[in-house]
C-alpha cells in the first residue's frame, strides 16, 4: 500500500525559524504592538501538555520598573532591555499526574512554542529559567508586585525583542553524535 506523505505548506519555514532562533540578549527599543504578542502567544496556549491540563499562564511585562524588577538578580540584568518580558506561570492546582514534575515541564514546552513563534515572527527571544532558585524574598516581591495567586508557580521568563545585533549561533552537537539506530551509540545515518 502506498502511503502520501503530505508536506504541510510552509514546512521549509518552520526549519528557518528553527534555524534562526538564537538567545538574543539585546534589544533595540520597540513597543511590540499587540497583535504580534497575541499570536506569539497563540502558538503557546496550543502547546501540548500532559493530560492536556494545560497548566501555563503567561504575564506579560512591558512597564519599565517591573522589567527592571525581574531583572534584578545579577547576572541577568540584560532582561529589563526587553521589549517584552513574559512571566511564565505553572497553576499547581490543575497540573496533572505528578504535580511537581508537570507543573514546569507543560508551561516549558509552551514556551517553546512560545520563543519559535517570536523568532518567527521577526523578535528575538530568550529564555530565562534559573528564577526557581533565586532567594524567596526576591520571588515574593516579584509575587506581590504581579499579584500571583499562591497555586501559581513561577517557571521562567521569556524576553522577547527586536535584536540590537545579528544574534550569533552557538554550537550544537552534530547528529550523529545524538541520534542512534535501535540501541545507544549505534549509528542510525551512514
Ligand atoms: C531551560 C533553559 C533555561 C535557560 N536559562 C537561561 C538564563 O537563565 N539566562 C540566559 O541568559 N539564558 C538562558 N537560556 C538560554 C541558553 O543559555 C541558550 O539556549 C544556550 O546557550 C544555547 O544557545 P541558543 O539558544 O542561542 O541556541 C536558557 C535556555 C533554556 C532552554
């Protein structure tokens, strides 16, 4: 039986925006206009989750002195420069299975999407996720300061904004050295 495989239209565009991506740590200034935020995140809210519980909430910070108040522990002060800061939530109440577990991993995988979305969409973005071991007077004033309700956990943040400069690739492993056929470490390309 033969089977069609039908390349979605626009397939070529998504591997360019994963190519493109790239940690963007500076920012022109720019006041991202509304409707580009909504569809960057769109592509968040349709993330998969476990259970679908859907467990994300997303605060989108533009107002210069909270920027500066999240970007406050060194060494990350890049953050206030974004043009937008997205505070990414975890609702504890509704995340499925083992809570502690899904409750970062779903909102992480949202922001994902979230970040390749902006990429695509002409922004650079970055991830920030050390802000769990950050001093729990810091997370409160953060808390206070965004009115999070206690249910919310704080996952990480995404500075999304049109890049100062070309952002510069990294290296990445190459494929043969991570990808195997049927058991570990055995070649799976010729
Ligand atoms: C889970 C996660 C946490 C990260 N946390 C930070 C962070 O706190 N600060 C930062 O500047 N970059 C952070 N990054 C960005 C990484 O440093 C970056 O992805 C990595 O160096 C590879 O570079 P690239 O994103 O340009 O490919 C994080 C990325 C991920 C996926």
């Amino acid at each position: 039986m033969s089977v069609d495989v039908k390349r979605l239209d626009g397939a070529e565009g998504f591997f360019e925006v994963v190519e493109k991506r790239h940690s963007v740590r500076r920012y022109k200034e720019y006041d991202i206009p509304d409707e580009d935020l909504k569809k960057i995140l769109d592509a968040a809210r349709l993330a998969p989750s476990a259970n679908n519980s859907q467990p994300w909430r997303f605060i989108v910070v533009k107002d210069e002195e909270t920027k500066k108040l999240l970007a406050e522990p060194r060494p990350q002060t890049f953050i206030a420069d974004a043009n937008a800061i997205v505070v990414v939530l975890g609702d504890v109440s509704v995340s499925c299975c083992n809570r502690a577990t899904w409750v970062t991993r779903d909102p992480m995988i949202a922001t994902e999407h979230l970040v390749l979305a902006a990429t695509a969409m002409g922004y650079g973005a970055c991830w920030i996720a050390m802000y769990e071991s950050r001093p729990q007077e810091f997370l409160d004033r953060v808390r206070r300061r965004l009115k999070i309700p206690d249910n919310m956990h704080i996952v990480c943040l995404a500075a999304i904004g049109v890049p100062e400069t070309e952002p510069r690739p990294t290296p990445k492993k190459a494929l043969e050295d991570i990808c195997f056929a049927e058991e570990f470490e055995k070649p799976l390309f010729q």
